[in-house]
C-alpha cells in the first residue's frame, strides 16, 4: 500500500517563498485591561479579512491598515470593540471584562468560526464549566452539558466508557457513535485523555455540520481541543484532588440478612412439605420433618457454621479517589508551549478493582516569521485496570454477590465449611484471587506546518498517528471453585491509524463581502492485530504466564487493515455579518466498502440570517439570527472487510486422511456501503438585554437511509450468517434549547443559570428485503422488536394484568386464559391477542430503552471569593428491564432475595393452617410472593420507568485575595469541595437505569440491567494552584 | 502578479492531491481468503471441493439420518430425551420451525452453494489432469444434495450457480418431479468412466462410477421407477467388485470402512477433533457397555421394531441394545432400548467422536433393490429368491421359498420387511414406506391415538426462517400441513 499524499511536505517547502507585503499606514498602541495592566495575546485584525496581529508581553501591537479599515480588537473573556482607523497612527484601548459568548470562537472542522456566523448546529463544551469536577472517564464531562447530546453511564466501573447518543440513534443494528477530532485527529474513542488538558469540546450534531467529515459523521463529530497556552503567558498550574466514593444513592440493594433466609427458605420448604403432604398443614416444625425438607442440610448438621454476612458490604470497599495534575505554559512571542503530566487513580467500589491512569502531553505552535508555522499536539498514556471483567461481566462477581447465601460467612472456603464445593466461586475470593489485569497503552500524536505565501492563504500540511497497545491477563487459580483446575488467558491487541492531510484555507473580503474557502485531501490508514491465548494445562498456581502452559485450549491471531481517502470543502460567504452562506462537500472513499461502492459525496449547505445586525435595531435584542441548514453524512462502522465473501478451513479426511479445505462463511457483497443520514434543520440563536439572556433553540429532522443492516439471508445463498447490507430507513426528529441567563450580576454576588433542554423522537420507516420486523433476543427469548412504524429496538414482552384470583385459577375461562402451573396470587399475563391462552402472540411491545427528554441545568454563584456549581440531570421518558429483578426479586429458593421478601411482610399462615403466602405491593403492582419458575422470563414485572433527576455535582470553591497570594509567590490558589452524585429520585429499584450489561453487545436488546457494576458518589477535596 | 500565486499554489496543491494510488482502498483481507481471490488454481479447486465434502459430516450423523429415523416405525413415540426436537418428528407435529427442518435444508444449501462455486470458478482455472475428476465429483455432490432436499421437502429451489444476495429473496420453489429429473440425469452423467470419477470399487470416500450408479437408482427407486434403476443397479452388481460381507456385525466395523460392502459412504475421522462421527454416541449416559459413555439418549427404538424381529434374527442386538448397566450403580435398566449399530463394535476417541463411516449405500441396499424390481417383473424370480434368502442367512434366519411367498405382492411385501431388519437403525425405513405407499396403512397401525400419522407429514415443512425471510408465499410456499 502506498501513501497518496506522502509528498506532502515537499510541497510544503517549495512554497516557502518570501512574503508580500502592502503599503498601508502602521497603526500601532497598547492595550490593557480596565485597571490599565496590559494584556498580551489580544487578537487585532482588520474587520472583513484574515489579517491581524496580537498584542506582545506588553500589550504593545502594530499592523498595517488603511485609513477606511475597521481595527477588531477581542480577547477571550473581554468584550470587543472596534475602531475606524481613520487618520490616527495609534490607538490605545483599555478592554473591558465581560463574557461574550455570542463572540467564541466555535470549532467547526478543518476550522473555526464565531458563535454569531455559525449557520448550523453546532454546541460547544467550555471545560470552564467543569472545572474541579472529578471526572476521570472524559465521556462523564458531557452529562447535562449540551443539548442533543446524550451521555449514557451503563456501568459505574472506574475507567468505563460513556456511551455518547449525538441526537439519537440512526441505525438499527450498527453503532451510532459520533466520530471524535482530537487536535485534528480523528479518532475512534476518547478512552484515556485526560480532563485536565482539554481546553473545549465543540460537538456538530447535524450533518450540515457534520458533511465535512463526510462518511463518518452521521452520529455527529465531537472536536476536543487541548489545552494551550496564551500569548505572553508564563504560568505552572498545579491541580490536585482527593476523594472518598461510596455506593451512590439507590445502587444498595436491601436484600435478606442471615435469619431472614434461613426463615425465608423454611418457608419454602414448608410450603413443599405441605403440598407434598396432599394440602395439610401437620403442625410440624422444621426440625421434625425429614431432612429432604430442609432448605440446607448444613445448617441443621452444623448449626455454629451459620454466618450472617452482608455479601453487598463484603464485595464492596473504600475507595479512594486521587488526582495530580502539573502543567507548564509558556507562551512567547508567536509561539506557545505546554506540557503536563497527570496522575489519576481510582478505586473501584467493587473489592480489587481500580483504574489507573498515567499521562503526559506536549503541545507546541510557534510561527517563526511571517509565512511559516508548525507545530504538534503529543499525549501518551498508559492506563491500567484490575478486575474489570470479573466484576463487571454478567453474572459477575458483584452480581453474583448480592444473590449470594447470607449464611455462608465472606472467607467460605470449600475446605472449611460443611457446604463443600460449589460451582460458583464465593465472589469475594473470586475477585481476590483471579487474576484480571488490562494494560493500555496510547499515544496520540498531531503535528503540521503551515505557510501563507500570500494574503489570506494558509497552506497546512498535518501529519498523525494514534497508536493503541492493549494487553490482558486472565489467571483462574486451582479450587477458586469446584472446577479443579487453572484457567488462562491472555490477550494482546494493537490498533494503530496514521493520518497524512494537506488543507488550504484562503480568505477574501471585498468590502462587506466575505469569502473563505477551504479545499483539503487526507488520507488515513488503519491497522489492527489481536491474539488470544487460552489454557487450562498449568502445573502451578505460582507462575502465571504461558512459559508455564503446557498446551493451548484455544487461540487467535488475526490482522486487518483499512483506508480512508478523502477530498474535501468550504465555502463561506458573509455578507456584512448579515446574510451567512455555507457549502461543503466532502468526497470520501473507503477500503470497507464494496468494490462497485467505494466512493461517497456527502454535500451540505447553510444559510443564516443576523436580523440583529440588519431589520432590527433594538439596544435589548443583541442577537437574533435564524438559520436553516441541510446536508448529508454517513456511516461507515462496519467490519474492515464486510464487503468481501470470506473463507474459513473446513476439511474433510478422505479414508481417514486429512484434506484441508476452505468453504465461504460470510456473503460477497460488492454493493456495500455507508449509511446516509441526511438532516434538515431550523435555528434560532439570541441574545437578549445585553445578553443577560442568550441561547439557541433548534429543529431537526434527520433521515437515514441505506441503513447498514444485519439481514439473515436465505439458505440457498449457502450462508446462514447474518450479513450487513444497505437496507432500511430511520428517521429521528427533536427540538433542543439552551438558554443561558446572568440572574444577579453584582459586584458581590454574581449568580447565572444555563438550561439545556434535548427531545428526540425515532421511528424505523423501512426495512426491505421483506422484513416486518427484527426482533432481539435474550436467552433465546425475544425481548425487543424494531418494527417498521415503530420506534428502534422497542421491549417486546408478556404484559402482566394483575394477579390470578382463586378463582381465575379455578375456573379457568378464555377471558382470563393461566400460565402454566399457575396458583393464586401469581402474576397474571394478559392475553393481548384475544386467542384465550398465553402464546408467543401476546406478547407486545412495552416501550424502549431510548430517552425522549434530556434535560440538563447548572446553576453557578460567586460571593465574595466563595463561589458554587449546582449541576441536575433529569434523563425522562424512557423504560428499563430490571432483569436482576427475576434473580433477586421473584421468591426464588436459591439465591438470596431482597428483603421485602422477608417474614414481615408475608401473610402465614392463611386458610385451614396452610400458609399460601401473601400478596403485596413492589415494583409494578401487586404479587403473590412464590412467582418463582412460573413466569415467563421476559414481562413487563420488571419493566420500569428509568425517568430519573439527580443531582450530579455540587461544587464549592474558595479563591483566595491576589494580594494574599501574591506574597507567597502564587498567581492564583483555589481550594475546592466536589461532590458527584449527590440525590438521585428515580422509581427504578436496580440503581442505575442506564445499566446494559446484557449477555452479548447488542444494539438489538438495549437496555438489559443484570445488575450493573453500582455508581458512585464522589466526594472530593481539591487544591488548583498557578504560579 | 497575485493572481499567478495563486494559481500556482493552488496547481501545487491539486499536484500533491492528485498524487493518489488507485491501489490505495483496494485492501483484501490478511487473515483470510476471499471468494474473490481463492479458486485460483488446481489446488485451490481441490481445496474448495475438499471445503463441500466437509459439510456432510454434520449433514449426516447430526441432521438427515435421525430425522429419517424419529419419522418411521423405528422410533419410539415415547421415550427420549427430554427435548422435544426429536420425539415431535416421531409424533408427527413438529412444525415448521423444527431444527431438523432448518439444519437439514440450510446444510444441504450450504453445501450446494460450495459446489456451485467450484463449477462456476473452475472455468477460470487452466485445464489440469483431475479437473473433470473434480467437476464429476461436484456435480454428484450437489445431485446427492438435491436428491435429499427433494425428498424431504418436495419441491424445493432449484440453484445452479452462487446467488447473489439481492436475488436470494426472489427463488421460488421448483417441482419436484423437475428436481428429481435434474438429480437422476446427474448422477447418470457422472456415471460412466469418462466423467472422471473413480471406477474402483472405493476411492476412500469419493464417488466412484458405482456411488453415481447407485445413486441415481436409489432416486429412481424413489419415484417408483423400477425400470430405469434396474440397468444401474445391474451394472454395479455385475461388475464384481461388490460383495456383501458374510457377517452382519462386520459391516458396521470401523476397520471395513469403504470395504467392499460399501457403494458409497460418509466418511468420519476420530483421530482428528471435530471430524468424528457422533451418531453412535446417542446412548444412555451410565450405560457401562458403552466405551466413554453417550450423553444422552435423544432416540430411543420402538418396542414395535423390537418385537418384529423374527426368533433368532442375529442383526437384533447387534443393531439394538435392550437395558443397559449403570455406571453409577450397577444397576441393570430393563426394557430400555437404544441404538448401537454404530458404536457395538467400536470405540471412540472422546465420547462423541467415533470413527466409524455412516455408509449410504450399501451393497446389500442394491442387491435387495434388485430383487424388488426383479419380482417385480415376474413372479417368481430365483434371483430374487436367492438374493433376500442371502441376506436372511447372513441374518442368521431360514430361507423363505415361494411355499411361504407364493405370489409377487407377498415377497414384495418380505423384501420390504426385511429391508426394515437389514437397515434398522440407518435411514431407509422411511423412505422404503413413503415409496411404496405403505406409510399410510403401516404408520396408522404404528402410530399411537396420542400421536397420530397424517400423510401431510411425508413432506417436511419448509423451514419457518426461510419462509420468513423471504417473506412472500408467492415466492416461497410453505408445505400443506405446516
């Protein structure tokens, strides 16, 4: 394979030729802020054009201009002024202090534009709002942040990732992920960057926005820039935290102590005892009746062994959280230089879990004269994680633990404990023992040079690579459990991508006209290795690598590789920052697609209307803009080689001979291609009373089509493997508002409020190839449809209607049709078809796991040096499946259940002395208390509203006087209190509603909790200090 | 003077972009090979052959032999194993969403679709010594393949060539009497020396010119066309290189795999993981007769079948095993009978993989299909006679003459009977009823109230995925009954 655009940087040197320059009169001054402390760094540029200069150390700056240019001067957190040049030579301004966000500067994708000419949607995370959060996983920074942007926490192990919905889902069986931009770079995850040097987050939710990144974009582009630092800045930030975590509010399960199980089971038993004993009650106690009768042998043989153990607490601990961030800016005259280091380690609640992360980055840009610059963005990571797998799998030890028997105390041992060998292992040891240990390593590197050889043109070539190296270790110790024998794995995966891009970007402006373009080629390669070992043949516990193997079980080694080639473009057209035209197009063509569907257009355009700076003229409305925007953007997350018909081996042995063979598995398909998702949207962004008031409200509605579908094909294509194939529609449509108000703006007291408000709505519109409908299983019993009409990946259930009578069960009717084996008090099923049994056809569909609402509100005040975060997130309208509910909350013998499942709360004993149990009230209605085995797996018994507000994150902070400081040798100290996780209300049981821990990674069954790994409440105590 | 920069940055620019490799998307998979750029030379056509045989070790010690089993009188009702999969087909309402269904058309397909490709890419291929070997045995395959499709399913689609997926959902069914023409007219095409099959009496699993021959008989046979199998079965008969073997229990001997009783056979391997043959394992778990133990006992025999036997039948208990001794106890279960053809005389390597072949046809098949058509013709036949008397000697059993046969239907109906004792245990029972319309009437009396015989079940139901997919009876119709 051969690098398309490898001479990229012989190109860039021949054009290093000298610059032109234009006689104009030099305009010259000082700029300062309003206590006259001069400002380096501000931006000067002449209105209308690319070209500027900044202030120096001293705030001093100098520019050529002619005398009808109009000089812009801004810098960040100052508000802008501009000034006709006229006559003078020299102006000197003081800047005043002032947030104006309508002027931020919006990262937009090969480049950037202001707040105000953005003619599409686009949102942006200032990690400002952030700051002295504990965030350790970078996806966690997005939660209540942004409008159409939904961060899901499925997990709360330390380390895992968010599952980030820009949105909402387009496709039916393939990720909907957005792609992520890290300093130009694009990239597959944000796994192990650091919080602490990302400067902003500027997400493009439609593909209007999004159509410059072409055949990847249609689950919107996440651009992350890092932290660099400012012209005539010199400064060591140190930031430091520590923290306590605890099981977040509703993730304890109150479950059943040692007595009330042994009670819990003896009524079981009696139970049996009595139906066994044709009906009556003989009065007799457990003690007296044969052992068959006894739930657990041992307790009546060894009655000293019984423990009572609160499994919960046992498997989980202290943990400690703890951070340490240094950084080093240095910014010089035309250059800027930043590196930091960070150390952040977080235990998991879950016994031996922990996530570890060490980082270190480099930034640089340096414009050495007037036509070149370069410069390069370099992080490397190594993270490392311990007991990820074990705890966090399903039917992992944290779930297997709080089912676990209470009387069986934590240090159970088959060796020493009456009970002997169980098949699973006591989940404290489990988790002690096994060793489960992931290492990765990763390194992101970007750099570019850039040249404007003339007036408005920049030239830039940029070079990268994103390198991943992921090592696991897997050791099952002998007697863990009753399998006597060691247990080995051993993984290693290595995925690198290069990027070699070369951009133009050239500005021109004719007076009130305003033109920029921008024309790009980039070409980015990907390769991937991975191999598994696996054995069970070690002679010994102690050394547990596979030198000490003697035979493989099982292994792998595969390698892949993919391309990516594209083109692309920008035009803008600004006319006086009133009418704002926008085109791009970007042509990409990708190894994964099908040889006769290789190349993909994917156009948009904008337009915008600034009626603030045209039609109206009020003091009070200070921006009004409306906009409309459509275009087209695809996905492309497919394997690397779905396209082709692959072979495996598949030998036959000819008169006990062996041949080799090779037979296809997978389906050719040549046709394969993106997905397409093409939106329409309508924006309003304003500003009010001095942009006391501000924000954007937006429509949108995305279609996507050719939709990348896993199809069963028919058997006489000689393939039963589901195969991907363009096929199907989806639509998604929602309005979203930010609205951002400066409440109370005193000296004093300062108090602002920011509101996001996200609705996203979807129905599958087609499927083809005949298809009615997907459904989605989980232990081979349907548990989800996607039907045409529909919304995506619906719960398709039994419906429960109440509870069987006595005399439903005996007098059977049609109306009112049993499950089988069915007493009274169980969950009655409904007969939602009306054929007068319970059949595969009642079930129905019960909603989705998809949130219609998002709603984010952060309240910030300052007093006096004191100042406060308030974040809420309210997620609503969405169902979630309990399935843990079926282990622990069903009246099953085995396993632990959840303490209203104890004496109290049980009628015993009822009619003629037999004790029948009681109805009572949990979850979505009113059960008979031994449903166990009777009902089907999958009803709506455990279906649950997930809606949920919690109160996310509180922060106080405390910055100290300059004057105090200042004699200590500090720019600047901060000391800080976080808390994460504070109040949750919710009317699920399980914890966390966004747990999906079903048995396999499947978009099909979303939303399947069996019993997640538990979140967090964080409470952490911080010290940021500049020098 | 600007206006030249430009262009000629911008010419720059465009030189560098335009710079591309044509080759640069072009990326083949590295750890596997494609169906684009395999089949590209005499190896790599034997390979894919090789990759078609393959199938058939599931297709026939996993799928088609028992599903022809569970069907006739053979089968208990009653007894096996605790999942219903198996007893369903024996109590005839199974529907159409039956894993037999599914597995049985989806392998037969699958096993199709290789040949086709083999047939179509072979083109490509320079000529070379075995090609018209490896295109005969390719055709006999897929004709084997069609002859079981058709007769389990009737009218099934008839592909010759790799579908491709949008046209996947658009075949439609042929008819029957149309695929059997094409299976009958293949098989006869490979039959003679020229087609490049072997005309040794084995070719250690391969179709020889006899495995074509025998073939094409048995699927005439099907039909009720006597006379066209006849020559066929003649000439295998008269090339003398067949012989049955004088005792019953070496024919189910992994050490006379592809012997001379054997016309043509599947061929399984237990010295190799994966490639043995699990048809014997299905055996009570404890029983300690049997080496490693079975798993389970999925399919248990009739007490018809056992009580048929004639007093002093050899092939009874070699064929079935009445109780068996527990491991666990010693206890002895009495009446409790399962298949042991396969697994009496041999052992396997791990409990389910046995290295004994599952033949298909058998020499003794051929003779006795002879003898049916001979009587057939006239009554009474010496040859005949002297054919079903070899095989009730080997049998341990008195010879009949035309004193206890005295007219045509009556040894028709003998020959019929003891094809029942002969190939208990394999897959002809089934369809020896079918074809000479005695399911009804035998399967009626066979057939418990609680399970009773319809002939809507002498077809399989088309499987309920496939009718799924494809999503349009016009296209794809489901059998009557299902």
């Amino acid at each position: 394979m051969k690098k398309p655009i490898n001479h990229i940087l012989v190109v860039m040197f021949l054009v290093l030729l000298p610059n032109l320059t234009f006689a104009q009169q030099n305009i010259s001054g000082i700029i300062s802020d309003e206590s006259g402390v001069p400002l380096p760094g501000v931006n000067v540029v002449i209105k209308g054009t690319n070209t500027g200069t900044t202030t120096d150390f001293d705030g001093k700056y100098s520019i050529n201009a002619s005398d009808t240019d109009i000089l812009t001067f801004s810098f960040v957190g100052f508000i802008d002024q501009e000034i006709e040049v006229g006559n003078a030579d020299s102006f000197n301004l003081s800047l005043q202090m002032g947030s104006d966000e309508l002027d931020e500067v919006v990262l937009t994708g090969y480049g950037t534009t202001k707040r105000a000419n953005l003619t599409n949607s686009v949102s942006k995370l200032n990690t400002e709002s952030l700051v002295d959060r504990p965030i350790m996983t970078l996806g966690e920074a997005f939660s209540g942040q942004l409008a159409g942007v939904y961060a899901q926490q499925s997990s709360g192990l330390p380390g895992a990732e968010f599952n980030i919905k820009v949105r909402g889902t387009n496709s039916i069986t393939s990720g909907s992920n957005p792609l992520y931009i890290i300093d130009g770079m694009p990239v597959e995850s944000m796994r192990d960057i650091n919080i602490g040097d990302v400067e902003s987050i500027d997400v493009l939710k439609d593909a209007s926005a999004g159509a410059i990144y072409g055949a990847r974009a249609a689950g919107g582009v996440v651009i992350i820039k890092t932290k660099q630092a400012k012209t005539g800045e010199t400064k060591i930030d140190l930031d430091v935290y520590t923290g306590m975590e605890a099981i977040a509010p509703g993730n304890a399960l109150d479950m059943l102590s040692g007595p009330e199980y042994i009670e819990y089971r003896e009524w079981g038993q009696t139970l049996r005892y009595i139906n066994d004993n044709g009906g009556v009650y003989d009065g007799t106690t457990i003690g007296e009746r044969s052992n068959k009768y006894h739930p657990r042998r041992w307790w009546y043989t060894n009655p000293d062994d019984i423990a009572d153990t609160n499994w919960q607490e046992a498997i989980t601990q202290q943990a400690i959280r703890r951070n340490y961030q240094v950084s080093i800016f240095k910014g010089v005259e035309g250059g800027n230089f930043m590196i930091s280091s960070n150390y952040n380690a977080t235990d998991g609640l879950v016994v031996n879990t922990k996530y570890e992360r060490f980082s270190f980055r480099a930034n640089g840009n340096y414009k050495i004269n007037d036509i070149v610059s370069a410069g390069l963005s370099l992080s490397t990571t190594v993270s490392r994680e311990n007991g990820r797998r074990e705890a966090e799998r399903k039917e992992g030890a944290y779930m297997r633990a709080i089912v676990a028997d209470p009387t069986i105390p934590v240090d159970f041992n088959h060796r020493n404990h009456p009970l002997g060998l169980i098949d699973n292992p006591n989940p404290v040891l489990q988790m002690l023992n096994i060793k489960d240990f992931g290492k990765r390593k990763r390194s992101l590197v970007t750099s570019y040079i850039s040249i404007q050889p003339i007036e408005g043109l920049d030239i830039k070539g940029q070079f990268g690579f994103d390198i991943e190296d992921f090592t696991y270790d897997w050791f099952k110790p002998m007697w863990v459990n009753k399998k006597a024998r060691r247990e080995a794995r051993n993984e290693h995966r290595n995925d690198n991508k290069f990027l070699y891009q070369l951009t133009a970007t050239y500005n021109l402006s004719l007076g009130s006209h305003n033109l920029d373009f921008l024309v790009g080629a980039s070409a980015e390669e990907q390769d991937w290795e991975y191999t598994f070992l696996d054995s069970w043949d070690f002679g010994s516990d102690d050394i547990q690598t596979f030198n000490a193997a003697t035979a493989f079980r099982n292994w792998d080694d595969y390698e892949m590789e993919a391309s990516l080639q594209s083109y692309f473009g920008r035009a803008v057209y600004n006319y006086d920052d009133k009418y704002l035209v926008n085109f791009t197009i970007r042509r990409d063509g990708s190894s994964k697609f099908g040889e006769n569907n290789k190349w993909g257009v994917f156009p948009a355009a904008s337009v915008a209307w600034r009626l603030s700076n045209d039609i109206i003229d009020n003091p009070n409305i200070n921006q009004l803009k409306i906009r409309a925007s459509w275009g087209q953007a695809g996905n492309d997350r497919i394997g690397a080689y779905s396209s082709f018909g692959q072979l495996s081996g598949s030998n036959y042995s000819f008169g006990n001979s062996l041949s080799y063979g090779f037979a296809p598995s997978t389906a050719s398909n040549p046709d394969l291609s993106w997905e397409t998702t093409t939106t329409q949207g309508l924006g309003i962004d304003f500003g009010f009373f001095g942009n006391k008031i501000y924000g954007s409200l937006d429509y949108y509605k995305n279609v996507t089509s050719d939709v990348l579908l896993e199809v069963e094909l028919p058997a006489v294509t000689g393939l039963t493997q589901a195969s991907v194939l363009n096929s199907g529609e989806v639509e998604n449509w929602g309005w979203e508002l930010e609205l951002n108000t400066n409440n109370i703006d005193k000296e004093d007291f300062f108090w602002s409020s920011s509101l996001n408000f996200t609705n996203n709505e979807n129905k599958v519109t087609k499927l083809g190839y005949g298809i009615d409908q997907i459904i989605g299983t989980s232990r081979n019993q349907p548990t989800h449809r996607t039907m045409v009409g529909r919304p995506l990946h619906s719960y398709y259930m039994y419906k429960t209607d109440g509870i069987y009578s006595e005399s439903d069960i005996s007098n059977p009717s049609e109306d009112r049709p049993l499950i089988k084996n069915a007493v009274p008090g169980n969950p009655a099923i409904a007969d939602t078809d009306g054929d007068g049994v319970i059949g595969i056809g009642d079930r129905t569909e019960l909603g989705n796991n998809t949130p219609d609402y998002i709603i984010g509100f952060t309240n910030t005040f300052r007093y006096k040096n004191f100042d406060a975060r308030i974040l809420t997130t309210a997620i609503l309208d969405f169902k979630a499946y309990w399935f843990f509910g079926r282990y622990a909350d069903a009246g099953q013998q085995g396993r632990n259940q959840l303490s209203i499942w104890a004496n109290g709360a049980r009628r015993l004993p009822s009619t003629n002395g037999v004790p029948t149990g009681e109805a009572y009230t949990a979850g979505n209605g009113t059960f008979f208390k031994e449903e166990g085995g009777r009902l089907p797996d999958f009803t709506d018994r455990w279906l649950y509203d997930g809606d949920y507000i919690r109160l996310k994150n509180i922060t106080i902070g405390y910055t100290f006087d300059k004057e105090i400081i200042d004699q200590i040798g500090m720019k600047n100290l901060r000391l800080y209190m976080s808390a994460d996780n504070v109040l949750n209300s919710t009317k699920y049981p399980g914890g966390n509603p966004e747990a999906n821990n079903s048995e396999v990674e499947n978009t099909l069954t979303t939303g399947v909790d069996y019993a997640g790994y538990p979140l967090s409440r964080v409470v952490t105590f911080g010290l940021r200090a500049t020098f | 003077m600007k206006k030249i920069r430009i262009l000629f940055y911008s010419l720059i620019t465009s030189i560098a972009i335009i710079g591309c490799d044509d080759d640069f998307l072009d990326l083949a998979p590295i750890s596997q090979m494609t169906t684009g750029n395999f089949y590209q030379s005499s190896i790599q056509i034997d390979q894919a052959l090789t990759g078609a045989y393959s199938d058939l070790n599931p297709l026939y010690d996993n799928m088609m032999i028992r599903a022809a089993i569970w069907r006739g009188d053979n089968s208990s009702q009653t007894q096996g194993y605790a999942n219903n999969l198996e007893l369903n087909i024996s109590q005839y309402n199974e529907n159409a969403g039956s894993q037999v269904s599914t597995d049985i058309w989806n392998t037969c397909y699958s096993i199709i679709n290789r040949v086709n490709l083999v047939i179509q890419k072979s083109e490509g291929v320079e000529d070379y010594a075995q090609k018209a070997g490896h295109l005969a045995q390719a055709r006999f395959l897929r004709a084997l393949m069609y002859y079981e499709l058709v007769r389990h399913f009737g009218d099934v689609p008839l592909v010759l060539n790799p579908v491709g997926l949008e046209e996947s959902f658009t075949i439609g069914r042929t008819a029957s009497a149309e695929v059997y023409a094409f299976v009958t007219s293949e098989f006869e095409a490979v039959s003679s020396p020229s087609s490049g099959l072997s005309s040794n009496q084995n070719d250690k699993g391969r179709p020889t010119i006899y495995s074509a021959l025998g073939m094409a008989a048995k699927a005439y046979m099907q039909q009720g066309n006597y006379a066209s199998a006849k020559p066929h079965l003649k000439s295998i008969i008269d090339s003398g290189k067949f012989s049955m073997q004088s005792d019953y229990a070496e024919i189910f001997k992994e050490s006379n795999d592809n012997g001379p009783h054997v016309v043509f056979s599947i061929q399984y391997d237990k010295t190799i993981a994966g490639m043995g043959n699990a048809q014997p394992q299905q055996v009570p778990k404890m029983a300690a007769e049997i080496p490693l133990n079975g798993v389970t006992r999925k399919q248990m025999v009739s007490d018809d079948l056992w009580l048929s036997y004639e007093a002093g039948d050899l092939r009874r208990d070699l064929t079935i095993q009445n109780g068996w001794t527990s491991t666990e106890d010693g206890e002895f279960v009495p009446d409790d009978r399962f298949w042991i053809k396969y697994a009496k005389n041999n052992s396997p390597a791990t409990f389910q993989e046995w290295g004994v072949d599952i033949p298909i046809v058998r020499y003794t098949d051929v003779k006795m299909l002879y003898a049916e058509i001979l009587n057939s013709e006239s009554y009474p036949s010496a040859e005949a006679f002297s054919i079903l008397n070899e095989v009730r000697t080997r049998a341990g059993l008195a010879n009949l003459t035309s004193a206890e046969l005295s007219s045509l239907s009556s040894f028709f109906d003998a020959i019929i009977n003891e094809r029942r004792f002969e190939f208990a245990g394999e897959s002809n029972r089934w369809w020896d009823l079918l074809r000479t319309g005695k399911d009804e009437a035998v399967l009626s009396a066979f057939a418990s109230p609680a399970y009773p015989y319809s002939s809507v079940k002498r077809l399989f139901g088309i499987p309920e995925a496939e009718i799924l997919k494809v999503n349009d009876p016009s296209i794809l119709s489901q059998n009557p009954g299902y």
